[in-house]
C-alpha cells in the first residue's frame, strides 16, 4: 500500500528551512491641510409660503454670487437640503397656519485660506444667514497619505533587518504585506478635523463692512500601519 506524502506546509507558516518573522511598521505625520469646508445655513420666514421661498430664493443668489467672487480659491460649492415647512399655531382645535419657514444650506470647500476669514465673515454679516465651519482636511489624494504608507513600509522592513541581525542573520523574501487599516481595498488613514466655532447673523446692514474672522489652520495627523511577513536565511543557533 502506497502512503500518501503529508502535505508541504505552507510557506506563510515557516519552516526550519525558512523561518519567518512577522513584523509590524507604522506611521504618524502631522501637516498642514489641504481644504476647508464650511456650512452655509440660510433661512427665511413669513405668513405667506410665496414669500417665504421668494425671499430664500433671493437670499440664495445672493449668497452663491459672494462665494463665486472668490473665485479659484472656491474648489467646490454644493446645494444641500432645501426645505419649506408650515408652523402650525399652537392653540385651538383647529390646524392653522402661523408662518412658513424656509431652509437651505450649502457647503463651499476652499484651497486658498488667506481668503477664507474675510468669506466667513461677509456671509456671516448677511441677513438670517447661519455660518458653520471651517472644517480642515487633506484632500483624498494627498500625497502625505502616500508618504504615511511608504514611511510604514520602511519601519516594517528595518524592523525585520533588526530581528535579523539578533540572529546574526539576513532577511531572504518577502512573503506578505498588508495594510491593516484597510477596509475594500482602501488604505486606513485617520485625519483630525479642527472648527472655529459657528457665525450667526440676524442682519445685513451695518455701519463698515466687518472685519476678517482670524481662521489658524488646524494641522492633520495621518496614520498609516502595515503588518508585514518575511523569510530569513536558516540562523545557525549553534
């Protein structure tokens, strides 16, 4: 009867032959970021709906043609919610009507923040206008979350040169390299969001036109981890 070899072991597990070291690289930056976000929350009130969404329309072109002054420096503008709901008066049987509210909120993304202060402060100086933000960040395709992985990557393999070397040894090949943080396929980054507060206005005129808000750009922290599996050449322990 002709016995069947036992099977090869695997070559993530290590053999005498090929002994393997796992070992785990990580990276911490801290940069500038790239972008910043804010809110624009623009509201209208009156006893009659038409006019309730006239005067959120005009407050609405009104706000759009400020940002667009900015030009470049805007990387992306968005129309959010817009909302148009009844406020019921609150006594008797009856269901009437007191004042209809309008809502609506758009998210403007800038690159250039010397010009952020002064956008902060002109749209929060216009009437029943709510000014949320900044939020900084770094785009999804900055470099720096490249130089995370890359930096990862390099104390993974100095780490597994070290254990080696105790050994008085040398690594042989890599076997495995994995992003631990990864999710799908996508690379694990955490990016800190910093805020200076939120702006309210409740009216448009004023005397001289209102000084720049004061915005210091909050830095990012950007992580990356790998988790990394080598073979080295067989130590001799003797």
């Amino acid at each position: 009867m002709t016995e069947t070899p036992a099977p090869a072991p695997h070559p993530s597990h290590g053999t005498p032959t090929a002994p393997r070291v796992t070992v785990r690289g990580e990276a911490h930056l801290e940069v500038d970021p790239e972008i910043a976000r804010i809110t624009i929350t623009l509201t209208a009130r009156n006893t009659d709906r038409r006019t309730t969404l006239d005067d959120l329309t005009r407050r609405n072109t009104t706000t759009l043609d400020l940002i667009k002054t900015h030009g470049d420096a805007i990387e992306k503008l968005e129309t959010g919610t817009l909302a148009i709901r009844p406020e019921l008066t609150r006594h008797g049987r009856a269901e009437r009507i007191r004042a209809y509210h309008g809502t609506i909120q758009l998210t403007a993304t800038l690159n250039d923040f010397t010009t952020l202060g002064e956008l902060v402060t002109r749209l929060a100086d216009n009437d029943l206008t709510r000014v949320d933000g900044p939020w900084w960040a770094l785009r999804p395709t900055s470099p720096h979350h490249a130089a995370a992985r890359r930096q990862a990557v390099q104390e993974a393999l100095q780490r597994a040169r070290e254990y080696a070397q105790a050994l008085d040894t040398r690594i042989d090949a890599l076997l495995e390299l994995s992003d631990t943080g990864s999710v799908d396929g996508n690379t694990f980054t955490t990016t800190t969001y910093g805020g200076a507060g939120i702006l309210r206005s409740a009216r448009a005129e004023t005397a001289a036109e209102a000084a720049p808000v004061d915005l210091e750009p909050v830095r990012q922290n950007v992580d990356a981890q790998v988790e990394a599996a080598f073979t080295l050449i067989p130590p001799n322990l003797g």
